[in-house]
C-alpha cells in the first residue's frame, strides 16, 4: 500500500512531459484540462461534492493502473514479435491512462481534494499463456487490458 499522487513533480521534467503529453495525446485545438479560472458552477450539498471528489479518486487511481497494464503487455508483444506500429500505438495506450489518471487528479482539486489516494501500488503480473503462440498469447492480454 501507498500513496498515489498525481500531481507532477515540480522539478525541470514538468515541462518534458507536458511537451511528450502535447505531442503525442493531441486532440485537436480543445483541451479538456481544466483552466485556472475554472469554477464550480450550482449550489451544490457538501456530501454531494464529498461523493464526487471519492468518485474521480476511485478513478484516478483505475486509471493509473491501467497504464500499468498495457505497459505490461509490451514485453509478450516484443516476444511475439509483432510490428513496431503495434507496440509504439500499445505505450501509447498506457500514456493515454497516465494522463487520465492525471485529468482525474485535476478534477479531485477542484472540487477542493488533494490528487492523491491510498492505493495498492503493486501490480500483478499479466498471465503467460503458455497453452499458447506468443502472438495469441500477447493478443489475450490485449484483448482484457482494452475490452474486459
């Protein structure tokens, strides 16, 4: 167990990864990052913004599980040796669940939380599949990680 935090580090990587998450994660002239001058618009009960910041936390940390997942995945592809398009497209999908993870964090602050979470930090290990060729195997772990 430990503690999920979303947030960056705050060192002189920030602006490497906001570059990496720009280039790679584009979607197009809209972002959906919240703005600093953002705010909560409504009236809204305390247990209910309570209820939400636990919502978007319980989904920070799934997410950034994910991420862990489809990184895990890349060894059976390279075992499998499938093409580099595949591979690139598969860190791609864990980028993807890091910067969810992140947007999550986002939406816990402003909602007045902190972006972190008690988590189990440990991962398990994907199966082998040994029943199987590696390229079926690496497609089954595929196949749960993006639709299981």
């Amino acid at each position: 167990m430990g503690i999920l935090d979303t947030t960056t580090s705050g060192s002189h990587l920030d602006k490497e990864h906001e570059r990496i998450l720009e280039g790679l994660l584009a979607r197009g002239e809209v972002s959906p990052e919240l703005q600093s001058d953002d705010e909560l618009q409504g009236d809204y009960r305390p247990e209910a913004i309570e209820l939400a910041r636990e919502n978007w936390r319980e989904r920070m940390v799934h997410e950034h599980e994910s991420a862990a997942v489809f990184t895990n995945i890349l060894p059976s592809m390279m075992e499998a040796e499938v093409a580099l398009d595949f591979k690139t497209v598969l860190v791609r999908s864990g980028l993807d669940e890091l910067r969810h993870a992140g947007l999550c964090g986002q939406v816990v602050q402003f909602l007045g939380g902190e972006a972190e979470a008690d988590a189990d930090l440990e991962i398990d290990p994907l199966p082998n599949h040994p029943d199987c060729s590696p390229l079926a195997g690496a497609l089954r772990n595929v196949l749960f990680a993006s639709c299981l």
